[in-house]
C-alpha cells in the first residue's frame, strides 16, 4: 500500500503550472494510485493541494474527467465520487448550475422589487424606465423575464434547473426581506380612485373618478396578470352605446340592467352579480358574451366549456377577473355555490401534497357570466345574484367577419363611452338613495343601477323598480325546479294554510306528491323539509307565501308556518272580497282565556305552542 507520505515531497504545484497537461495527467495518475490502494484518506489529502488542477480538467475537458472519476469509483469503494465532485467544485455540480442560479438570483434582485401579499406569496415588481411589470414569482411571466435576463446580462442560456433554484431564492427574499402589498387583478382601488388594467404591454392602466378617466403610465396600484391577460379596447372620448347594441342581440327592454352589470365588473370593493344569457339555438348568446368579456377582461380563452370539478372554478377565478363559460345544461349544488362565493368573495382549500398536511389555498372574488339554451340558474341563493337575460330569434344574421370588423371599429368608442357612464355614475353616488326597507339583496348592485340610470337621464326609482320586477319574474323557474317547493305554492294557492310541525307538514305535503316525482327530490325527513323551507323561504316571500321554520325544538318537534300573506312582493296585490275558502288543514291558535293543561317547563305556564294540550291531533288539523 502507498502512503501519503510519498507524495509530499514532490515538487509544489504553482498556479502558473495549472494548465499544464503533464502536471494535470500526472495528478490524476498518483491519485488513481492512491485510490486503487484502497487508502480513502490518504486519497483526499493527496487531492487537497491538487483540486486546482482536476477542476481544469473538470472544465476543460468534462468527459475526460468523468472517464477518470469512474475509474476512481471502480478502484474505490470508500471514495464517493459525489463528494469528489463537491470537493473540486464547490458549486455542488459538474455545470456549475448552482452558481448560475445564485448569480441570476442576485442580479434579479437588483432589477426589481420583492415583495409579498398577506398570504405569504412572492411577487417580483419589475422596474423599469418606462412602466413597471408586477408578476407573482411563481408565475411564467417572470420565469420568462430571468430567461431573458440570463441571456442578455449574463450571455447564458439557463435550464430549467437555474431558473427554478433562482425562483426559490428569490421567493424567500420576497417573503421575508420584503414588504406586504395587495396585488390585484385587472380592477382595484385606493384613494386617488377606481383602477382598470389596459392589459398592453405599458402595463397603462385607466384612474376612474368622479370627474374624469385618464390612462397612467405607472399606476399607484399593484395590478398583476397573466399570460392568458389581453389589452382592453384603447378608449376614445365621445364614444356612444349605441354602437354596442347594434353589436349584441339584447333586448331593449334588458339593456339598462346588462349595462349596470358591466359597469359593476369595474369595481372591486362589492359583490359582483351574475350574468345568465339564455335562448334558443342561434339566438348569439357566445357572440355577445364574448363581446362584453372584450370590454370588461379579454383573455386568450374568452368562453371556457363547463368545468369538471369545483376546483376548476376557483383555479380559473384565481387566474383571470371574469369567469365565463357557455353552452351549459346545468349547475350542480356545488358549482352553483362556488359561484355564489365567486360572486360574493371567498376561497377554495385542498391538501397541497399527499405527503404532508399543509394546505394550497385559492381565493376568489370576480363576476361571472354564463350562457345556455335553457336556464341553469335555478338555486335561489345564487338566482338572486343573477341577472337573467332571454335574447329573442335572429331575424337577420351577420357573419363571423362582419361581427368582428364592425367589433374592432366601434370597440374604442365603446369603451369611453362605458368609462364616460362609470365616471358620471361615481359622481351620481352620493345622491343615490334608496330607502333600507326597500333595497335588495345585491344592495350595492341596485345603488350602481340607479346612479346609471339617472345619468341616461331615467327618473328616480326606475331601475330598482325594473331590478325587483326582473328577479320577481326569475322566481318561477326556482319554484318550477324544486319539486317540494312547488307543492308548498300549490297548498297554499289551494286556500291552505299550516301551523304546526315540519314533520306533519310533511306528511301532508306527501299525499299530494305527484306519482311521477322520483324520491330523490322529495325531503325523506322532517328535517329536509325544513332545510328546503328556509331555503326557498326568500322566493317564497316574494310570491306572497310565508314559508317560517321555529329554530327552537318543541317535545314534539321543530314548528313551522305555511300560509298566505300580504307583502310588498306580492305579484297581485290583494283586494277586498277576496275571501279564503275550501282551507283544510289548519291549526288552530289557542283562545285568549285558554289555559294550560298543565304547567310547562318551556313557559312556565305563560303559554306557548308546546303547552297547550294536543292529545288529539285530529283537533290540530281539522277541517273548516
């Protein structure tokens, strides 16, 4: 065995001696010595003062070095020839892509700005002389930026690897060195106004105020995008909306209350409502929902098909500020609740990773528009979210070319004369009044509505009176899809009304359920009564039906009211000589001098639903 010792008195490699040939392959055959005498340490202390010498070779003539690494690895064992490489380049790899990310990283972070959301996500502001581009660090836009800077600051051409490593890096310096903004997407808002993305490659962006609209060259705001994101029409003053009907088969009738929608997509700061086009094959329902996206958020995919999973939803309204889909047959519960939090601001969580518990959140907060043949739109949750437009019969067609030509000419008058209405709506704001009592549940939907209709010089009160009417007439399709809430309208339309126990109206109910009704769709248990009860209790209410469910449990079950009432909602309002007749199920309230049978622990004897002596049922139920 050759010991180390034999080696120490050979003559000093110089650094002028690195590149030498001689002294390169006479390094590698005394270390191949060493390593085939199976002595590992006396191989790395040899290799010590000779690292210079195999890192040129490493650089120089790479394969040459992977040929005697392997016979490094053949003669020993003891030796990992992963260390081997870590020693001669302590960069940690063979190509030195290690240090090309540090680089990058560091030059990157003297280009632009690093920063973080409340989340904890990273975001780069890449600064420049003209406008300023934010992207989230993950993203591909600014994966595409380091490529380019790589290849024009540093002459390389980075892997996939570099670019990765360097994303890391500076994804930690963004979370933890940087400050914490708000990124927004396509609209925000803040003190000097209301925003709007142009989407160009300025990255403009238009201030909208009370006063005017002007496009800023470096926003205040921090507006981030994605690939998908394509720029807004260029807005010209003096435009008129004339020219976006002549566009979009939309009646005349419904043009008011579509154009208060996409002046709500503007906003950022309220629940957004939902737009539904409906009508028969050919009636232009994709043409004018792509229309509209041209003036709201243009994206490469304008209508996207139906999703598969609810996931999908918020993973596509994480991503762009109008969901838009078309040619839908249906909804089911859970994508028609995802919308609802879409429309009114929420978040998806899932498991990140099968390996650990960590979870991958996706907010949401943006409108939607969607289009079918026949309504899908059916949970009233969500229906009194929507806006409902039914587009008549084509009678003369233009083609395709025609369409788009006369889009691309009108669409910048269109669009200022859209900014001229927001402009002048903001301004109308403050004057907006509309009486607590008398507001509906998209309240700031209605406010907006209002202030438009003003501006075009519509008299007060016209299109909350042309809102409620619209939502009234869209309450028949939600009683119309749930079997259980038709047969509620149809017991009280036939002069009844209920007061007593969900189970027992339930039971009533099902005597008069339609053979043909399948089960599924009927309530099994009192308590699915009383869940469809509060749930279509709203629409209810609008038809002049009180549909109450007690939240306090009785010994004998939870309590409920169904019957006729006489509200504002009321489709025909009631007049004199409209007596109720043929009632058959009624329950009976107790008479002022009645007392207890017996001293209740609910009341104490004071009276209630639960003490009253209710031995018979026949008593509760009998007929007038």
């Amino acid at each position: 065995m050759m010991a180390y010792d034999a080696f120490i008195d050979e003559a000093e490699i110089k650094p002028e001696d690195v590149l030498a040939p001689d002294q390169t392959a006479a390094a590698m055959a005394e270390l191949l010595s060493i390593a085939q005498a199976g002595d590992a340490p006396a191989f790395w202390r040899a290799l010590k003062p000779r690292a210079d010498l195999i890192k040129s070779l490493m650089d120089n003539d790479p394969g040459e070095y992977q040929a005697w690494r392997a016979e490094i690895k053949s003669a020993c064992s003891k030796i990992n020839v992963s260390s081997l490489d870590d020693f001669i380049s302590p960069s940690g790899s063979s190509d030195g892509s290690d240090s090309q990310a540090t680089a990058l990283a560091d030059l990157a972070a003297e280009r632009c700005e690093l920063w973080h959301d409340a989340d904890g996500n990273a975001y780069s502001t890449i600064t420049g002389e003209t406008h300023n581009e934010h992207w989230r660090i993950d993203s591909t836009g600014f994966r595409d930026w380091l490529s380019w800077l790589a290849h024009s600051e540093m002459g390389t051409a980075p892997s996939a690897e570099t670019i990765k490593s360097a994303c890391n890096a500076l994804g930690g310096q963004a979370k933890f060195d940087g400050k914490e903004h708000e990124p927004r997407r396509r609209v925000a808002k803040d003190s000097s106004g209301c925003w709007l993305d142009v989407g160009d490659d300025q990255w403009r962006a238009i201030l909208v105020t009370a006063t005017g609209w002007k496009i800023m060259n470096k926003p205040a705001v921090r507006l981030i995008r994605t690939k998908a994101t394509r720029p807004l029409p260029e807005p010209v003053s003096g435009g008129n909306l004339d020219a976006l009907w002549d566009l979009v088969n939309v009646p005349e009738q419904e043009r008011l209350l579509v154009l208060a929608w996409i002046i709500e997509c503007f906003r950022s700061d309220t629940p957004y409502a939902l737009l539904e086009l409906t009508g028969e094959q050919g009636a232009a329902k994709s043409t004018a929902q792509t229309i509209f996206r041209r003036f709201i958020d243009p994206n490469q995919v304008a209508l996207r098909g139906k999703p598969k999973a609810v996931e999908d939803i918020y993973v596509a309204a994480a991503n762009s500020h109008l969901l838009s889909y078309e040619n839908l047959s249906g909804l089911s519960n859970d994508q028609s609740d995802a919308l609802c939090t879409c429309c009114t601001g929420g978040g998806y969580a899932a498991r990140q990773l099968y390996t650990n518990g960590e979870e991958s959140t996706l907010t949401a907060h943006c409108p939607v528009a969607l289009n079918g043949i026949s309504p899908v739109v059916l949970r009233p949750d969500l229906l009194d979210r929507a806006i409902s437009i039914t587009l008549p019969e084509i009678k003369v067609r233009k083609t395709d070319d025609e369409i788009r030509e006369a889009t691309e000419a009108a669409a910048p008058g269109i669009m200022g004369a859209l900014l001229d209405l927001f402009s002048n709506a903001l301004a109308v704001m403050p004057s907006v009044v509309i009486p607590p009592e008398q507001r509906p549940r998209m309240a700031d939907f209605a406010m907006l509505g209002e202030a438009i209709a003003q501006v075009q010089g519509y008299p007060q009160g016209h299109f909350l009176q042309l809102y409620t009417d619209h939502r009234r007439a869209a309450i028949g399709r939600t009683i119309d899809a749930s079997p259980v809430a038709a047969a509620m309208v149809d017991y009280v339309d036939r002069g009844n009304r209920y007061s007593g126990t969900v189970k027992g109206l339930l039971e009533v109910l099902t005597e008069h359920k339609p053979d043909h009704e399948r089960d599924e769709y009927w309530p099994r248990s009192p308590k699915g009564l009383a869940d469809a009860m509060r749930r279509y209790s709203p629409a209810l209410r609008q038809m002049g039906i009180k549909a109450r469910v007690d939240n306090t449990r009785y010994r004998d079950g939870i309590h409920c009211e169904l019957a006729k009432q006489v509200t504002d909602y009321s489709p025909q309002p009631q007049v004199p000589g409209n007596e109720v007749h043929n009632v058959h199920h009624v329950h009976t309230a107790p008479k002022p001098d009645q007392k207890p049978a017996e001293i209740c622990p609910q009341c104490s004897g004071s009276g209630c639903p639960l003490c009253w002596d209710t031995s018979d049922d026949d008593l509760m139920q009998e007929e007038i």
